[in-house]
C-alpha cells in the first residue's frame, strides 16, 4: 500500500467520525423496515463502523496522521458508497460477508428513534413497500443532497441492477409525501438520538430462572444417573411451555368438520392440510426456525407484527409442497406465519396479524408466491374461487380450478409500484352452501399473507359495507382500483369505497361521484381518501385525488362525515372550485381567495385552478368540518 493510499484511508476514517450521525441516518433509511426500528438501530450503528474494509499499513516513525477535517471530501465518498452496500446488501436478509462481526450489543433495553406525527408514519409505510434500492436514491438525494447523475453513479457501484428505475421510484414515493426532506432529517429516522424502554422482563426473569433450573437439573440428573443401578436415568423433568411449544407432536390440529358446527369461523377452525401434515421432521424444523432463526434466514414481517417465537403449541393449518418449496403454515391464534423451505436454499418466515379475522378475512391466505403469480390456500367454507378484473367490470369471472388440499391454481399478481395499471386481478370467493350466510366476496393481494377484503357502501342508510358484486360497486372498485398499489406491504385488512355525494357539474358537465376509499389495518389505525369521478370516458377511467388522511376515523362507522374539494375544468376551458359533503352536511363556505357559500352539500364556484381556498362545511348538528387535504 502507496502513501496516497494510506492517506486515502485516514481521510476515510476522519470523515466516518465527522459525519458518523449523518451516514448513520442513511443506512437506517435503507435497511429494510422488516427488521424493527431496535434490530435496524443497532444494525446501522454496525454496519456505518465497519464501512473501513482496508487496513492501513503501519505509519512511520514520527509521522502525523491526516487531520480531522483536512480534505475529507474524498474520504467521506468511499465511507458513504461502503454505507450504502452494506445496507442495500440487507434486502434479501442476505447478510453480507464482511459482517460478520456482530452488531452492537444491548442487553435488557430496546431501543428505536423517537415517534413522529402521521406524516412521519404515512412516509414510514411509504418506505416500507419500495425495495432498498429506491429508499437508497431517495436517501442520496434528500439525506445527502445528490444530483440525479451523482446519485446514479453510487446506486451503480453499488450493484443496483437499474438505478433509473430506483430514482424515477424515489421521484414518485418523494411526491406523493409532502415535505419528504424535512421528515427524513426528523427524530423518527434518527438512529442516533434514540429512545430506550426495557424487554419483556417478566419473560427475562423466567429465562434467568428457567437456565437456573435447567444446570440444577443437569447436575441432579447426572449425580442420579451415576447412583441408579446400571446408570439408568430416572424419569426426566416436565417440559416448560416453551419447549411444548415446539414439540410436533402438540400442535393443534382442528377436526375437518369443525368449522360447520362452530359460531367462531376463523382461522381457529381452519384443519391441517397438505401431503406433509403428518411429517414430523419437516414441522420440528418449521417450528425450531421460527424459534431460533438461524443466520441468513429471511424473514418479512407485515406492518407493526411481532415475529417473536410461540409462547405455547401453534395450529397447524398447512404442510405440504408448493411450486418446489416446502410450506408449513401455522397460526397461534394472532398471527399467521408461514414457513417456506426452498431445496437448496435458506428458509423464509412470513409473519402477518390476523386477530379479529372473521368468515371473509380468514377465507384464505397467500400459500405460494412467485414471479407474477400467486396461489392461495383457502378457508374449508369457501366452495367456490373465480378471477376477475377489476379493470374490466363488465367481463364476467372465470372459475379457478382447486387442488383437493385447498390451493389454488396461479393467479396473476396486481401491477407492481412504477408499472403500468392496465389491470387489477382478484380473487372471487362463494362461501359453502352449508353456511347461513352464504356470499360472493372479492379478495385482493398486497403483498401480505392475508388478503384484503374488498367492500362497497353506496349510502350509510344502507347500513355497513356490502360485497362488491352489483354493477354499481364493480364500476366504483374500476376507476379506483390503481390507488391500492399505495397500500402494498401496510397491513391492510379491508378496503371499503363509500360513495358518499354526487353532483351534477357546471355549464351541463354530467353528474360526477365523490368516493372515499378506506384502508383499514389488522393494527388497527386506517387510511382516507377522497376521490372525485367525473363522468368517465371508459370502465376503467381514473379518478382525482381531492385529499387524504392517514390515521384518521374518516370514512369509518366512527367518522361517518366527510367533506372534499377539487378545482374542475369545463369543456368551455373555465375552471371551477368544486365541493360535496357526505348527507350530514347542511352548508359549505370557501374563504381564502375563493369566497362563497351554499347551504347545500356541494357548491361549485368559478376559480382559477391555482386560487387558495379553505373549504369548510356546516353539519346539521352546528358542528363544523373542514375538507380533507391533498
């Protein structure tokens, strides 16, 4: 190694110190949030310090090591390109080799960033359905202030297999949240001012008390196996739960029938299947890797879902082969977790939380995943599945043929983030006959083991959401179907469109529906938004977003008055200012630079398309709503 070299590294090493909080940032941004924020801190702390893979040679006698600050711009380069392989090498819980020392060590404490505010959150499950690879651009660009041709070269070095896609991905995610430089530079995406709260310490005093007893037991058994006739041993002790928990032998297994005779139709009274249910090696392991993932397991989690082992015996719902992978699903009465055992390769867990789950949200689960197509497993009271388009309402299903087990032959995936929404698939269920309440329910992937469930609400006097089956629902769900894509990887429960006004459109424009599409989550917390439907020029012609909510009771049994705005173009080229509220609405006023009033519950008013303007409107009960923003 040259002189110029050892330079290079102790500038290196002076820029890591200098921008430490800084590159620490960036890899917490880009390692996938599948981790947890404790795991992702410490990992961004480990990795950021071994972002020097060089060694220095020794230095001279009397020589003076480069000065912190002293040209540490070309420095700061190869520790910040170090910081992003690393990270990126994170994507597929490959763990990289150079890591192979272990991260920093926290006993007894958890520790994450501070909470932010539901900007934070909405931008926190924005990054957590795009690859590494795009909150990497994102980062470069936002975090560290790169221009396009910058960023690309690092993304490039880096090994990112199409960097113009990842940058075009950041431009998108960058806007659809406002302000996204100012969120990524707040406490919650500061690995480095932190929050510490204790671990389970019920659990850790057990685990202290259980290794207590489990070496008094060793030393007793071997002092009794040396006294005992011929070395028998005696009887040993009684297994704790833990160690019940992953005995094959004690998994619950639900009788095949049982589902006909019980009120609690979930995933309680979904039985075993599979060709493998009875093969006990296969399970011992699924339940042991769960337990104790070894190193380079992958794991996913959904949203806000523990991926802590089996406190006690899980269900078994599924063993057997799918496209070459070994699956094993189980359920312990909160989640799903599915392991996946590819010949040859690591093994994957999938977690996802399904608590609360009822006859159309445990009506099956994703068993099988691959290049553009997916396989469920469905529930034993689902007799029928079929596919639509959700693009094309007019098209009839088509029936889908299932395997004796319960899997069902490929379904195309919906269009991934960046592709063009050209259609929408999902799968039609129909309950068995031998269920009172026998219905058709339309089920969609996104990206979780669970699918959401698709709903329909033409009017709150019409009671809750309905099944989307009519013309009206199937032509509402086609012109807002594309908007899911944002949902992906959140946890989502149930999606329900709520056509809550229509109004007839200046200088004879048509008639114009106003929708809010509601996310709700396993979790708990939902999502708004507010769409506007002109007439259409096709089945499947989109909508505009009039505003938006993230944990919010909007357009809930709990929020049942909304309020929306859109400026709106006229054939003749003159623009309004449009509104409509929900029936509770008795009035709706404009200030700013649009002044206006009606005592109605829409109002349209010339405006320029760049006027400001606060919606308000006046509900019946004297209170007063403000329409939801963009």
């Amino acid at each position: 190694m040259d002189e110029r070299t050892r330079a290079e590294v102790e500038r290196a090493e002076a820029a890591l110190v200098e921008h430490y909080p800084r590159l620490v940032r960036l890899a917490y941004l880009v390692l996938p949030p599948s981790m947890g924020r404790h795991r992702k801190v410490l990992t961004a702390h480990g990795l950021v310090q071994r972002a020097l893979p060089w060694r220095a040679p020794r230095r001279p006698a009397g020589a003076l090591p480069a000065q912190r600050g002293a040209d540490t711009g070309a420095g700061y380069d190869l520790v910040r390109q170090r910081t992003v392989e690393l990270a990126l090498a994170y994507e597929e819980r490959q763990r990289p080799a150079v890591l192979l020392p272990t991260v920093p060590f926290v006993w007894g404490l958890r520790l994450f960033p501070r909470a932010g505010g539901a900007d934070e959150l909405a931008l926190d499950q924005a990054l957590s359905a795009v690859p590494a690879a795009v909150r990497a651009a994102l980062g470069l660009w936002q975090l560290e202030g790169l221009d396009a041709d910058a960023a690309r070269a690092v993304l490039v070095r880096a090994g990112v297999a199409d960097p113009d896609a990842a940058q075009r991905a950041a431009g998108q995610l960058d806007r659809r949240t406002a302000g996204t430089a100012a969120l990524l530079n707040s406490g919650e995406f500061d690995p480095c001012t932190v929050q510490a709260r204790p671990t389970d310490l019920l659990r850790r005093r057990q685990r202290v008390r259980a290794t207590a007893v489990l070496a008094a037991v060793l030393v007793a058994g071997t002092v009794a196996v040396a006294a005992l006739p011929g070395g028998r041993p005696a009887a040993g002790p009684v297994p704790t739960a833990a160690q019940q928990a992953l005995d094959p032998d004690r998994l619950l297994r639900t009788p095949h029938e049982q589902w006909a005779e019980t009120s609690r139709v979930d995933f309680t009274a979904w039985p075993p299947r599979g060709r493998q249910a009875g093969d006990r090696q296969l399970l011992a392991r699924a339940l042991r890797v769960w337990a104790a993932p070894p190193p380079g397991t992958r794991i996913v989690a959904a949203a806000d879902t523990s991926t802590r082992p089996p406190a006690a015996p899980p269900r078994l719902l599924y063993a057997g082969l799918i496209d070459n992978v070994m699956v094993v699903v189980l359920h312990d009465g909160e989640r799903l977790v599915r392991y996946a055992e590819p010949e040859g390769a690591t093994p994957t867990l999938h977690f996802a939380r399904v608590d609360a789950a009822d006859l159309t949200s445990a009506g099956g689960l994703v068993i099988g995943r691959g290049n553009g197509w997916l396989r469920y497993l469905i529930a034993p009271w689902v007799s029928d599945v079929a596919v639509r388009d959700l693009l094309a309402p007019d098209a009839p299903p088509h029936g889908l043929h299932l395997a004796p087990d319960g899997v069902t032959d490929r379904i195309p995936l919906p269009p991934a983030d960046g592709a063009p929404c050209g259609h929408w698939p999902v799968a039609e269920f129909r309950s068995s006959p031998r269920i009172d309440d026998r219905r058709s329910f339309l089920v969609t992937d996104l990206g979780d083991l669970a699918p959401a469930h698709l709903t329909y609400l033409a009017s709150p006097t019409a009671g809750g959401p309905g099944e989307v089956t009519g013309a009206p629902a199937l032509h509402s769900w086609a012109r807002t179907a594309c908007t899911l894509r944002s949902l992906r990887g959140t946890g989502v429960r149930a999606v329900n469109n709520w056509a809550y006004a229509q109004q007839d459109l200046p200088e004879g424009g048509g008639t114009a529906t106003w929708v809010c599409n509601r996310a709700d989550t396993w979790r708990g917390p939902g999502r708004a938004v507010v769409q506007f439907l002109p007439p259409a020029t096709g089945p499947a012609d989109p909508g505009r977003t009039a505003g938006r909510a993230v944990g919010t009771a909007a357009c809930s049994p709990f929020g049942r008055h909304v309020l929306g705005d859109v400026h709106w173009q006229a054939k003749s080229g003159k623009w309004y200012l449009l509104a409509a509220g929900s029936s509770e609405v008795a009035g709706i006023d404009v200030t700013g630079g649009v002044r206006a009033g009606a005592a109605a519950t829409t109002l349209a008013v010339p405006a320029g398309p760049q006027a400001p303007a606060r919606v308000a409107g006046r509900l019946r009960d004297g209170r007063s709503l403000l329409a939801l923003r963009p």
